[in-house]
C-alpha cells in the first residue's frame, strides 16, 4: 500500500493531502513534522482514505524532543482523533503498547524500527525482538550503505508476512521501487516534501516505474554499474515494456566489481530475469557467468545478462548497437575507422567494426591497453597521444572523457577533423559533447551515443522478451525522452 506522508504548514498540508487522496492508498500525518497540531483535527477530516499518526522521537529519525514519557502522553491525548493506525517506535515500553491496544481495540499498530546508519546483518533477529510487541505491520527502515544492503532488504521482506521493510540513502531506492514485488506492505512516498532520504515522489513511481502495475508475478530487470545515475534506461525500457503490454519493471543501481559475487547469490532470490550492464563490469562479469554467447565470447565484453534455462546468460548488444547507429549513416566496409579508448565499449566496438570490414586503428590513454587489444582483435593500436595517421572516414570515441558535467574538452583537436568524416561519440551525457559540437563545426556527420543507447536497449529487449519488433517504432521515442532529460 502506498502510504502518503504529509508534513509542513495547515495549508500546504492540506493541498497535499487533496493530491494525496487521488493518488495514495494512506496517509501518514507526521505530528512532529507539522507546523501546529492544534489544526490536526481538520487536517485529519480532509483526508478521505485511512490514516497514520507518527510522532517521530529525534533518535529515530523524527522531530519530537520531548522524553518517552511525554512522547507516550502526546500519542494518547491524539489518539482520541481516532486515526486507522498509528505508529510506535518498537523501543517503546511493552506496557504503553498494551495501553494502546486497551484504549483503542480497533486501532491497527505499525511497530517501527530504523537505523540511520547500516543496514544490520541480523534483520531476522531484530524482527524477533520486534514481535514481542504485538503489532498489525513491523516496519523496518534501514540506510542502504551499497545496493547489497537493498538488495538483502528486499529477500528479507520477501519472506515476511507481516513487514514493510525498506532502506533509506541513494542506494535504498530499489527498495521503495519493488517493494509490491517483494510484497512490503507498506512504501512510504511524498508529494512535495521528502520525510527520509531514499523515497521517490510518487508522481515518479507511477509515471516512471507504473507502481500501481506492479504486483509479485511482475519481473525485474535492470541496469548495473558504476555510476548509473546519468543513464536515461529506466526512462526507456519501462515506457517500452507499458506499450508492449509486458509486466516487467526497470531499475537501475550501482554496483562495483568487488560486489559482483555477493550480488549474484542475492539476486538468486529475487525475480530477477535480464540485466544491462555498464562500466566497470563489461569485461569482469564473464567470469561469473556460466554461459556466454559466443559473440560476446569473441568480444570479450558483456553488456547483457538474460536469465536463461535456469542460468544467467551473458551477450553483447553494444557492438552490433552501435555499428548500426553508425552504419545508417555510413558503412564502415574497407573504411578507415579510428577507435579512442580500449574498454569495453572500445572492445564491442572495435570487433564489430572490423566484422563488418573496417580497417580499424584503437588508441588509447594507457598505450599498453591499445595495443593488447589491437592484438586480440588483429588490427593496429597505440598511444592517443601519438596520434600516427592524418585522415580516417569515422572517428569512435569510447572513451568516457564528456561524461562530467564541466563539458571538458575533446580529446581529438578541431584541426584533425576532416569534414567528410562520420564522429560518433558514446558518451551519453550530455547532448553535444565537445567532440560533436566540434564535429559538427567542421561540417562532419555526427552520430550521438543515443543512437547506440537506443538500438542496444532494442536488442536487450528482444532477448530478454524473445520478441523482435520494428526497431524504427521506438528509436523516435527514445529520442524524445534523451531530449527531454538531457536537453535541460
Ligand atoms: P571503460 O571500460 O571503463 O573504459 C573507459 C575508457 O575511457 C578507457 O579506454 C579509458 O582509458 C578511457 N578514459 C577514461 N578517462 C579518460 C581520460 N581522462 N582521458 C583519456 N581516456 C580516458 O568504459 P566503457 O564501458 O568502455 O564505456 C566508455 C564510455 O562509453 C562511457 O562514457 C559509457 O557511458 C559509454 N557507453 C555508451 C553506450 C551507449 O549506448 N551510448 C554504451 C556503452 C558505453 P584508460 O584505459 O587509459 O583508463
């Protein structure tokens, strides 16, 4: 159930609870979050669906100072409002629960714990503890300190009757996002004014990830990697899973090399069926995986993991995303293609190019790198420094060199671009990089990493749904959306 929290002044309060009406399942009027309880009353009449009262202490989280005490006899004096639920801190004294529930019979309690600081490794145990007090729903809100944390959350409540678990900080997202998959019974959202960090608005849960869709047969995709905020995938998939009927839902969270182990054996607990994958990881999750197409073998980078015959089966949709992106523009065939960068887009990249009958010369940063790939794939490599030659037909950058928003500069000067020249930029970030604003300048055909962005996602699509469709269909929405978010 998705609960509405409501805080501030009497009148903004009020204007959130008349949108919370329309779009919420309860809501939560937070007593130590209001401006003046003395309109509390009114403030509860307004509200047309059931309702919480919380009078948040300042240990967990809240704004109310007094001690237990005084806290004890503030909920009392406002329970004769005659709220749905209220919630109490599960360190509250037994006794004042049991005086809760003698007083008023019919009032469902919310037993609630928090820990602002970790994610503990012993929920279990901390249920335990909880369910000395009895209670309608056992809360638990946690602060995600890696997408782990979340992810653990989640199996934790999946396995629960009676909980509402999730976690709080930027990695505790997923939590609010799945929560109906994992059956949590409770995910606290906001009008205009967050009450814990980690919650969505819940214009964004509906209008994004459809929450109001999303029950426990609903499957799990996402995007991992490092970083994933500026990627615009969950915009993309979720509005292409909506128009193809598919219940199926698109989040995205970060997620480092050094975590990939631990990832896999939790996310065997979840509904997980497909996963895009970004950098660092392309060219270390092979290792983990059990099969791989022989494509992505060959290529030695994956950017999808699809979840097959009871295995997570790694494939690359970069290379042949990309090359198609370019190649509506321009073949590569006995072109000379130019390839800044050696990871893994490089790799996809590269490979493809020469697939498809380029002549492909890879430079890189770190020299060494170059030239081992180059080697791998046969063809020539080195220093980006020591740029060798003094024309190409397309110029690929792969490097992540754009991405920051302080717009840094180019790595190939204006002079060394020939105007009968395709670039292509894999950088995301930013609409125009300041390789393609200087392409541009130069009278070159450009071709944006959203083009690439929009023909992989495609293909993810395709596997994971074993459907194939008119790619055309989607590529001008998936332009719109880039538009929308990056041209801001
Ligand atoms: P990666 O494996 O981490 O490789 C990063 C590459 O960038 C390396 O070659 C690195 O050189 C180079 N680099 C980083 N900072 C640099 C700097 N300051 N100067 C020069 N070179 C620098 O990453 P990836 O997975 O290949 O992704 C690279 C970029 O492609 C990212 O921006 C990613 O978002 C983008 N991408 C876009 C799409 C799309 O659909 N449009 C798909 C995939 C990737 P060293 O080897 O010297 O460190």
């Amino acid at each position: 159930m998705l609960v509405i929290t409501i805080q501030g002044s009497f009148s903004n309060a009020k204007k959130q609870i008349q949108e919370a009406n329309k779009k919420g399942d309860i809501i939560e009027l937070r007593l130590d979050l209001l401006d003046d309880l003395k309109h509390l009353a009114k403030l509860k009449g307004f509200c047309l669906l059931p309702v919480i009262f919380t009078l948040r202490k300042c240990s967990q989280g809240g704004q109310f100072s007094g001690n237990a005490r005084e806290q004890e006899e503030k909920i009392l004096e406002l329970l004769a409002l005659n709220p749905d639920y209220v919630d109490l801190e599960y360190d509250c004294d037994l006794s004042f629960f049991k005086a809760v529930q003698s007083k008023f019979p019919k009032l469902k309690i919310i037993c609630s714990f928090h820990d602002f600081e970790k994610t503990p490794q012993d929920l279990n145990r901390i249920l335990s503890e909880m369910k000395k007090k009895e209670a309608t729903i056992y809360k638990l809100a946690t602060y995600a300190r890696s997408s782990l944390d979340s992810l653990r959350m989640l199996v934790f409540v999946k396995n629960q009757q009676d909980v509402a678990g999730m976690c709080m900080g930027e990695d505790g997202v997923i939590t609010r996002i799945l929560s109906p998959i994992v059956k949590s019974l409770l995910t606290y959202t906001y009008i205009d004014q967050k009450s814990a960090s980690g919650q969505i608005q819940v214009d964004v849960l509906e209008k994004i990830y459809h929450f109001s869709q999303l029950n426990q047969q609903t499957e799990i995709y996402a995007l991992i990697g490092d970083p994933v905020d500026k990627s615009i995938g969950h915009f993309v998939h979720n509005r292409i899973y909506e128009k193809l009927n598919i219940n199926g839902v698109y989040v995205k969270f970060s997620l480092t090399i050094d975590q990939i182990r631990e990832f896999f054996s939790l996310i065997k607990k979840l509904p997980f069926k497909g996963f895009s994958v970004t950098m660092p990881l392309k060219e270390k999750i092979g290792m983990h995986l059990e099969v791989i197409d022989p494509l992505a073998k060959k290529i030695g980078a994956v950017n999808t993991l699809a979840w097959e015959g009871r295995k997570w089966k790694g494939f690359n949709t970069d290379a042949a995303g990309a090359l198609d992106a370019i190649e509506a523009q321009q073949k590569v065939r006995g072109k000379k293609v130019v390839i800044l960068g050696a990871g893994g887009a490089a790799r996809a990249l590269a490979f493809e190019s020469i697939e498809r009958g380029g002549i492909v010369l890879i430079l890189n940063r770190t020299e060494e790198k170059a030239k081992k790939l180059a080697h791998q794939l046969g063809c020539a490599g080195g220093s980006l420094y020591n740029w060798p030659i003094d024309s190409f037909d397309v110029l690929m950058n792969t490097t992540s060199v754009g991405m920051k928003e302080q717009f840094p500069k180019s790595l190939i000067p204006e002079e060394m671009l020939f105007s009968d020249a395709v670039v292509f930029d894999a950088v995301m970030s930013l609409k125009e990089t300041d390789l393609l604003h200087l392409a541009k300048r130069k009278g070159c055909t450009v071709v944006y990493g959203y083009e690439m962005f929009s023909r992989q996602a495609i293909k993810q699509i395709e596997l994971w749904f074993k459907r194939s469709f008119k790619c055309e269909k989607f590529l001008e929405m998936i332009e719109q959306i880039y538009h929308r978010e990056y041209l801001v």
